[in-house]
C-alpha cells in the first residue's frame, strides 16, 4: 500500500512549488506564441501578400522595356572629368593594382611619370599587358580627350604634376549647311526639319533593344564593353572568361541572384561593380546577364 500511495503522490508539495507552477503555466505559452511570431515574420511571404505584391516590385514589372531620351544633336559635348572616368572604369584595376596595373597613389606611378604624358597616353590608348586598349571602352563613348584627363588625374594622384590636356574645339552649334531649293519652306522651316530629322536619329539610337529574360541585354553589353571586358575579355586575376562554358559552369549553377550579388558587393579580387561605382545596380545585373548569355 505504501509504493502504491507514493506512485500517485503529487510533485507539488509546498505553497513555493505550486506558485512556479502556475507562473510558468502562463509563461511557457506566451514565449511559445511570440517564438511562433517572429518565425513567420522573418520568413519570405509567398503567393497573396507577399513582397512581390509590394509598390515597388510591381512598379519594376510594369516599367516599360525601352526608354527614349531626347537629346540635341547640335548640343556641345559634356566631357568626363579625369576623376569621374577613373571612378566609372579605371579604377576596377588601379584602385587596388590588380593585374600588375600601378596601383593609384603608390611609386608605381614615378617610372611611368617620368616617361611623359605622351607615352602614357599612347600606352592607354594602346593597350599594354592584361590592360585593352582604351582600358576597355569604345571610341563612341570615350574620346582621347577624356582618357588623357584620367592619365592625368591618376598620375598626379600618385606624384606627378601633370597638366590637363587641351580641351578639344566644340563643332558651331546650330549651323546647317543646306540651302532651301526653288520654292522650298522658309529657311526657318527648313532649320526646324534638320533638328526635327536630328532628334529622329538620337531618339533611333537611344531606344535600347527589347530585353531578354527581364533584362536589358543592351546596357549589360555597353557596361561590359566599358568595364567588365577589362578582365572578362582574358581571364585576368581568374575572372571567368567571356564566352567559355566550361569557366561559367560552375557559377552559373549557384544561380542567377547570387552571380548579381557578387557582382554587386565584390568577390576575391573584383572590386563592387567591377570597379564602375557610378553604375546603376540594374545595369550591373544587366552586364552579369549578358555574360551568362554569351556562356550557355
């Protein structure tokens, strides 16, 4: 009778215990219900209410493909100064030096000051080692010009006291050498037509090219063909090469989102951007699409 009595005795034997009991009765629910909480609401919502429901998601869905943009054709030319074309497309080697480039603001420079701005000029202009010629971009976005005020900067950032180059003569605004024929428009009509037929020809090469997957291929490869070739184009520092399957493989199996965010934040010796810190991060992503385009 005694183990039968104690099998059925209570755990609760003094006024202290029973009041544990009660207070953790309430409490172990409460800490139960606000773990359940924050589990759900640190989780990503799918279907009806999730982010992709958010203004800004459905804003970038609807957001028309192309953009036309207006520009003068008789306008003056705005050109880069040496700092912003270094920070748009130099700096993605020189910064840190990759690839052998000297880096900016270390002795590396002094040899090459000494040799002139002439010949550092004509070696950007050229291309030397793991560096394209013009660093990578075309003659239609950059001009000698503005590559010149990026040696400039960069050299005198290290040490030099270099000049800035002449700023090349601005075409006559406004001239139009056509003369109206027998009983043509007045002169004025004439003039409104040319800027008229001009605006027809930059809105023809402003409208960029429909995108492919969601992406506007068309700015991906304008921002490789300005940044991303640098190292892309030879595989320097074992960037994937542009085109080789076999090097893209890999990476592209980690998925699409994750290629962007390295792009975007830098990966081992690629800088954030490629070094292109005044690039959109749509036409980052741009660029990383066109790359993978060109690889599957």
């Amino acid at each position: 009778m005694s183990e039968a009595h104690n099998e059925h005795e209570s755990l609760i034997k003094t006024p202290k215990q029973l009041i544990a009991a009660v207070i953790a009765g309430f409490l172990v629910p409460i800490v139960i219900i606000v773990l359940l909480v924050n589990y759900v609401g640190n989780n990503a919502l799918t279907g009806a209410g999730s982010s992709a429901m958010t203004e800004k998601a459905i804003a970038e869905r609807i957001a028309p493909v192309a953009k036309v943009e207006i520009k003068d054709a008789n306008a003056p030319r705005v050109y880069q100064t040496g700092e912003q074309l270094y920070k748009a497309v130099c700096a993605a080697c020189h910064a840190a030096g990759t690839a052998g480039a000297p880096k900016v603001g270390s002795a590396d420079w002094a040899p090459r000051i000494a040799q002139g701005y002439d010949e550092m000029l004509k070696i950007a202009l050229a291309g030397k080692g793991a560096m394209p010629a013009r660093g990578g971009t075309s003659p239609d976005d950059v001009t000698d010009y503005e590559i010149g005020r990026a040696i400039v900067y960069m050299a005198n950032a290290s040490g030099g006291k270099l000049q800035e180059p002449a700023q090349p003569a601005q075409p006559a605004s406004g001239a139009v050498a056509a003369a109206p024929a027998s009983g043509a428009a007045p002169a004025a009509d004439a003039g409104s037509a040319a800027a008229a037929a001009a605006a027809m020809a930059s809105l023809k090469t402003a409208a960029p090219a429909a995108a492919s997957a969601g992406s506007n291929l068309d700015a991906g490869k304008k921002l490789y063909d300005t940044v991303c070739m640098a190292c892309h184009a030879a595989g320097v520092m074992n960037a994937p090469k542009f085109g080789d399957k076999a090097a893209w493989a890999p990476r592209i199996a980690t998925g699409i989102d994750t290629l962007h965010n390295a792009a975007l934040k830098g990966l081992n010796a690629m800088p954030p951007k490629g070094g292109a810190a005044n690039a959109s991060d749509d036409d980052v992503k741009a660029a990383v699409d066109y790359m993978v385009s060109a690889a599957k």
